[in-house]
C-alpha cells in the first residue's frame, strides 16, 4: 500500500509569489491535515480535510488556504509568500480522521522563500 | 506560553541507556497522546498511543501519562544507534487529524 505522497519535494520561492502544495494520501483515507513545521515554532496545525470540507482549522492568516477533491487528495495554497513562511509543510492522511485513529504523514514538502 | 511544551534536549546517551523524554500541557481537554518519531528528512511517524492516564509497553517503548499532573513521558530501554531521531509528543481532544505537538527533542545514541 503506497504512503503518503506530497509534491514537489522541494520548493524556492519569492517575496510576493503564490505556492500550490499537493498531497495523496493513503488509498481509502478520506481526511486529510496539513501542518507547518519550523525550527522555532515546531509543528503547527494548519488545517483538515475531510470528504472535500473543512473540517478544522488552526491559527494561520487567510493567506493560507486548502481544499480537498473528491478522490481525497488534497492541495494546500499560499498567496503572497513571506520570508516566514520558508518551512517543511507536512501532510497527514487517516481513515477518518477519528480521535483513535493513527495518523500518517508525507515526507513534506521544504519551502523556501527568498 | 504554548498549549504543550516538551523538554528541549538535545539528548546524547551512550548505547543501551534509559532514555526519558517528557513533556507537560495546559489543556484539561486532552484525552489522546502521541510519540512520533521523526528521522532527518522525513515525516513524524507514531510510535506509541494512550487513551487517559496509564502507561503503555510496545517492546522497548514505555508511554506513561498522567492526567492528574498534566505530564506525559516516552522511556526508551536498551537504547539503539537506531533510535537516534527526533521525538515529538502530541495530543488531541476530539480529532486525530488536528493534533499538537511539542517542539520535540532531538536524541543521539552513540555506539
């Protein structure tokens, strides 16, 4: 069973530019979650997919956005890129999503912003 | 001051030590707890899972919580070259898909 798959691997932007982020998750997974993970802040939640909605979302700007399609992959969007917003953004895939559920991630995808 | 905060390290230990790695949080509504591994490179993977307050054995891996004091802890017996990664700890209310984590510790084990 093929794992979690996010691409590109490796992202350098610019101040100002937009980035799309992809990920596949597990076969038969239907929710979806995205996280940011730097040095100084650790992993944060950014948001979850679950059946093409929203589900949850954490404490990013609007500049931050995701949307899920109806054979659960899942993209995530950033406008107007910031230099603080160079980062390993890591997806994660479950069955449901469910309190008990394990949840496995992607190797990531490391933005850089220039 | 962040929902949960886990001991900074960085943790170097020689071959076949103890390892004890910890981390303390604020929200009363926890009720999931994770460790994640995590190598250079890659995505965290779990390592061990707790419902509530008690402990958990998989092999070398003990996870211990308690609610009362809020602290959760990993102990690592018999430590491996291998085991040398980072080690976040998580935790969730209602949704495993919505998890925080601690900023993780970084452990090196020497041969």
């Amino acid at each position: 069973k093929a794992g979690v798959t996010q691409t590109p691997r490796y992202l350098i932007k610019t101040r100002g530019q937009q980035v799309t982020l992809s990920c596949s998750p597990i076969s038969g997974h239907r929710s979806v979650s995205w996280y940011q993970q730097t040095p100084g802040q650790g992993l944060q939640f950014l948001f979850e997919y679950f059946s093409e909605t929203q589900r949850n979302k954490g404490n990013f700007p609007g500049r931050f956005s995701g949307r899920q399609f109806s054979n659960s992959r899942s993209e995530m969007n950033v406008s107007t890129l910031e230099l603080g917003d160079s980062a390993l953004y890591l997806c994660a895939s479950s069955s449901w999503g469910g309190p008990d559920e394990k949840l496995f991630f992607g190797s990531g995808t490391q933005l850089s912003v220039l | 001051q962040k929902e949960v905060e886990q001991d900074p390290g960085p943790l170097s230990v020689p071959e076949g030590a103890i390892v004890s790695l910890n981390c303390t949080y604020s929200n009363s509504a926890f009720q999931y707890f994770m460790w994640y591994r995590q190598y250079s490179r890659k995505g965290p993977e779990l390592l061990m899972y707790t419902y509530s307050s008690g402990n958990k054995e998989d092999g070398r891996f003990t996870a211990q919580v308690d609610k009362s004091s809020k602290y959760i802890s990993l102990f690592i017996r018999d430590s491996q070259p291998s085991d040398s990664a980072t080690y976040l700890c998580a935790m969730s209310a209602t949704n495993a898909g919505k998890s925080t984590f601690g900023d993780g510790t970084t452990l090196t084990v020497k041969p």
